[in-house]
C-alpha cells in the first residue's frame, strides 16, 4: 500500500497524514471501547507520533485506566470524532482510530484484546493474537 494516506474527522476540521504503516492493528473489546465505537469493540492502528502530521484543532479529554496509567485521547472539537488515544507518559506511541482513513483496508487486526470482556455473540477469526486484558 503507498503512503501517506489521508484522513480526517467526520466533519472534516480535523484532516491528517499517517506516513508509514501502523506497527499493529488492534482490535480492543475492553467496555470502555465498546462505549467509544458504539460497537462491539473499538479499532486501534500502533503508529509513532513522527508518521502522523495532523492538521485542524484538537480538543483533549482523558481518564486512569485500571493499570492505574492516564489514557487519554485527541479529537474534533467541532464533531468529536476521536482521532487518536495515547499515554501522556509516552507520547510518540500513538493509538490512532483508522476507521477515519480514506482507505480503511490496512484494518486488519492482527490481535484481540479484552477478550474477557467481548460480546459472547463475536468471534474472533483463527489465526491472530488473543489477550485476556491488556498486552
């Protein structure tokens, strides 16, 4: 797949650029996640900061995870469409929401996390990593 591909938010006030291809693509079913999507799981791609140039304003809003770590995400301001999530204590490890991508088909998760927490009517294909929790 060439890069960059191009995104934004629903709105389109928030556009952006990822680089390079996310390290990983991650299918989380945590609760939380399933509030964020509305869905039964929420879709992370694992990019450094450096591959992502966004443009348009962001607005901040955060929460303590159960490890205790500050999980916090960036989005419209305008149509609140999250961009991204990251860990303030580690800024270049973003956790992009690539669902907002002009080609979606680098969504292909490699691993499920929060399984403990999956809707019992999903399942998850043969073949990619599994995690009880957190990896």
């Amino acid at each position: 797949m060439p890069y960059p591909i191009s995104g934004s938010c629903q709105c389109g006030g928030v556009t952006y650029q990822l680089l390079a291809a996310p390290k990983m693509v991650v299918a989380c079913h945590c609760k939380e996640c399933q509030k964020l999507s509305t869905s039964a799981f929420s879709i992370t791609a694992m990019v450094d900061a450096s591959d992502l140039v966004i443009q348009g304003e962001l607005k901040d809003w955060s929460r303590v995870a159960e490890s205790g770590n500050t999980a916090a995400a960036k989005f419209c301001p305008t149509c609140g469409n999250r961009i991204y999530h990251y860990d303030p204590a580690k800024p270049e490890a973003i956790k992009l929401k690539p669902s907002n991508l002009s080609d979606t088909s680098i969504i292909q998760p490699t691993a499920h996390a929060w399984v403990s927490e999956k809707q019992g009517w999903y399942q998850i294909p043969d073949g990619v990593k599994v995690f009880d929790k957190q990896p």
